[in-house]
C-alpha cells in the first residue's frame, strides 16, 4: 500500500522543479511570490479539510466495500496490476465528468470560478480551488468508489499521479511545442491546459481533462491554440479583491459579481484554429455567461 505520505513529498520534489523551469524558461511570466503563497493557503485549507473530515468519509467507503464485496472490482477477479490500471482510467473519467459539471451546473460554477479568476496561471494555480468544491468533489465520489469496490491504495496511487501532472500542466514553462504534442498523446499538458484558462468562454469550456488527454478528444471537447502565448487568463467580471486576496476568493462563491462571457481575442490565427480536426466555432457578442456567477441561493 502507498505510504500516504508519497503524494506531498513527490508534489514537493515536482513543485521544485516546476518552480526552477517557470524561473529559467517562462512562457507568460509575471509569476509573483504573493500568487504562489495564496493559491498555497488554499491548497493548505483544501488539505486540512481533506485530512479531518473527507478522509473519513473515503476511507468508510472503501472499508464498505471491501467487507461487503461491494464493486465490480471485488466481483471479477483481476490481477493487482490490471485493478490498478481500471482504477486510474476510471476514476480520471469521474475527474473529466464532475469539472464538466463544474462548468455547466450553475452552483458548482460559483465555486469553480475561483480555480478560473487567476489572472497568471502557474504550478500552483493547481491548489487554488474552494474548499467547498472540494469537499463536494469528494463526496460525490463515494458512489464511484462503491461501484467499482475501490480500495485506499488505489485511491492514494491516483491522488499520486494527478498531483504532480496538475503542478506540470498549470506551470508557467515553456516547453517545445513538439515535445508538448508528444507528451499531450498520453496526458495534459502546459499548452493544452492554458486554453482552458482563457477569458474566452469557448477556450474555458473546453480540455476539461486532469491526467489522460484522449477523454476530450473522445468526447470532442478538445480545443488547442496555435499561439498560447496570446492566451489571457482570467475570469471577466471580477475585482482584484476577488482575485488577489484569500479572503476574495473564499467569498467568490457568496458575492453577486457574475463571469462574463469574454472577448474574444484579437488573434489574427484563431480562425484557423482547429477543434479535433474541425474549425473552431467563432464566439458571438460578449454576454453574461447564462446562470454563472449568480449570488448563491439565486
């Protein structure tokens, strides 16, 4: 079984070196010491809660399904090796599922925002989301785990995995856009994931995937640019007391400021841009982004 402390010190080791790349070889730039340590309080917040409360709950669902040979997993019998591979491949589906959900279900959207309104993507903007999202995130993943008969381990083994490509694809690095299009065949990467921090609501709608790139291929949600140094990012709408302040962002949720829809860039190429292997649509008028951002309970 995974030590549980194998996910923080290999995210440490990663954050390292992610850290020395956005220092030596930037894409964007503009990275600020205040960022890094705001979008880590977060994650600090987001780490607490997971460990008192949500760890709880996991390790109950697991321990369920395994005394009651609950899930498909517990039913077909299946080498260590072949369950550990399902248990990735499933539980990133699940990660594509709900960050699509978090985009198109109004309540999560008002929480989701806060991942979105950072205005300089970096390693770290990998740790900046609501605690609430979170813990929703988590909740809703026990029925999964009851599925499928998961057990800890395997649990720890993804969270091992996701961490450490979610710091490598938010980094502010710039990588060779061939070995970035090698490297997209199997997971996200830098130059994929900046698309789906745009303003630009048909980029942010778009690559939703956290480990495995193919599910939005294969869901055709797959958009890229062929200049992702022109990408602004951010969320239209908000303050810089939303955005820069952790107090900001814990309330984003709460506020009555809405997302808007976005300008479109003044790319000169975005035309010829391709959407798996079809012209991207062109956005029309900018407009309120329809049930984001409302004030909760609306």
């Amino acid at each position: 079984m995974l030590d549980v402390l194998t996910t923080p010190m290999v995210a440490g080791m990663v954050l390292g070196l992610l850290w020395l790349g956005e220092a030596l070889v930037p894409m964007f730039g503009g990275c600020s010491a205040g960022g890094r340590l705001r979008n880590m309080v977060m994650g600090a917040i987001n780490a607490l809660a997971s460990v008192t409360l949500l760890a709880a709950v996991t390790v109950s669902a697991t321990e369920i399904a395994r005394r009651h040979g609950i899930g498909l997993l517990h039913v077909v019998e299946a080498s260590m090796l072949t369950r550990a591979v399902v248990a990735l491949v499933v539980l990133d589906l699940w990660h594509y599922v709900f960050h699509v959900l978090a985009h198109k279900v109004p309540v999560l959207w008002r929480l989701h925002q806060v991942h979105h309104h950072d205005e300089h993507v970096q390693a770290t903007s990998a740790m900046r989301f609501h605690v609430f999202e979170v813990m929703i995130q988590c909740l809703c993943t026990v029925p999964v785990i009851l599925l499928l008969g998961l057990d800890l381990w395997q649990l720890l083994l993804y969270e091992a995995v996701l961490l450490p490509v979610a710091l490598f694809h938010h980094a502010d690095i710039r990588i060779p856009e061939r070995v970035d299009r090698v490297l997209r065949l199997v997971i996200v990467t830098p130059r994929m994931h900046w698309v789906h921090h745009s303003s630009w609501t048909p980029e942010t709608d778009s690559n939703f995937s956290s480990v495995f790139s193919w599910w939005d291929r294969l869901f055709g949600t797959y958009r890229r640019r062929r200049h992702p140094e022109r990408i602004r990012f951010g969320l239209e709408g908000f303050e810089a007391s939303d955005t820069r302040t952790v107090r900001g962002m814990l309330a984003t949720p709460f506020c009555g400021r809405r997302s808007s829809y976005g300008t479109r860039p003044e790319d000169p190429d975005l035309e010829a841009e391709e959407r798996d292997g079809r012209e991207a649509p062109v956005a029309e008028t900018p407009r309120v982004r329809e049930g984001r951002g409302a004030t909760m309970g609306s």
